[in-house]
C-alpha cells in the first residue's frame, strides 16, 4: 500500500449499477475498513504513469521476504537535480492505523542536497509522524525505529 500511495493510485470500485473511482488514500480508512459499499468489489487499481521522480525505493521489514506481514514498510519517490531534491513523497506501512505519509517529513528535504545528515533529519521527523501499536510482531518503538532508518537508508541512492 505504501507504493500505491506515493504512486497517488486510483482505485476503481465496480457495483451492478455504478462504478466509483476514488484516490486510494480514501480507499481504506482503518485497520480492516474500507469504504466499500454493499455490492460493490474493488474491480482495479489505477497507477499514472509518471516520470518525475529519479529515485525510487520500497522496502519491507518483516520476519521473511515473503508470505509474512511487515513490521514496517516504506515507499519513496524523490526527484533530484544535480544533487537537490525538488520534490519527495513517502509513506510508511503497519506504522499506524492506516498508511502514514508526512508532509513535514518530505518538506524537510526540500531544497536541499540529499545527503546523510539532511536524511537523519528527515529520519527524525519520520519517528515522530509514525503512530505504531506494539503486537506480536514488534514493539512500537522498535517500529518507530525502523520507519526512520528506512529514510536514512536512502543515501545509498542519491
């Protein structure tokens, strides 16, 4: 989901008698909610094509590459001239009850170079937007954790 949100996908809701298309940040509104209506079905996803951004990162932390829930996940687009990031979106997954972008956290890298100390700033920020539970899987601290080294882990591709 977090991709689909940096994305800024469309989902397409399908009836007997109607079709919806919604921005897929409306679509679900909380852990296990959507705003499906009776009878309808999620028919497809929507995803504009876009070439505006130069860097682009998705990354699950979970206990296997597969088949498993994340602990945290987190997509980025960021597009860069000579080294300046002109633009930035991201959003983090099982961080929250539904998925988590920041736009203090993507306004911080504006303007600026993308190096290491401008994304432990960003990474910072990223921990204070997060809202994790703690369940079986990981604490909410160790959540917070991860969402902010997945920004950090970012330098490797500026």
């Amino acid at each position: 989901m977090p991709a689909l949100f940096v994305l800024c996908a469309e989902v397409v809701l399908k009836s007997r008698k109607s079709e919806r298309i919604l921005p897929v940040h409306s679509f679900i509104t909380g852990p296990g909610k959507t705003v499906l209506q009776d009878g309808e079905i999620l028919h497809s996803i929507r995803v504009p094509v876009s070439d505006h951004f130069n860097i682009h990162h998705f990354e699950k932390v979970g206990q296997r590459k597969a088949l498993a829930i994340s602990i945290v996940s987190f997509a980025a687009l960021i597009h860069t001239e000579k080294n300046i990031v002109q633009k930035a979106r991201f959003a983090w997954g099982s961080v929250g009850p539904t998925i988590i972008e920041s736009q203090k956290v993507e306004q911080s890298l504006l303007g600026q170079p993308l190096t290491l100390a401008m994304l432990e700033n960003a990474a910072n920020l990223a921990r204070q937007a997060v809202i994790p539970i703690s369940d079986l899987r990981a604490s909410g601290d160790y959540r917070k954790q991860v969402a902010g080294n997945l920004v950090l882990r970012l330098v490797s591709l500026a």
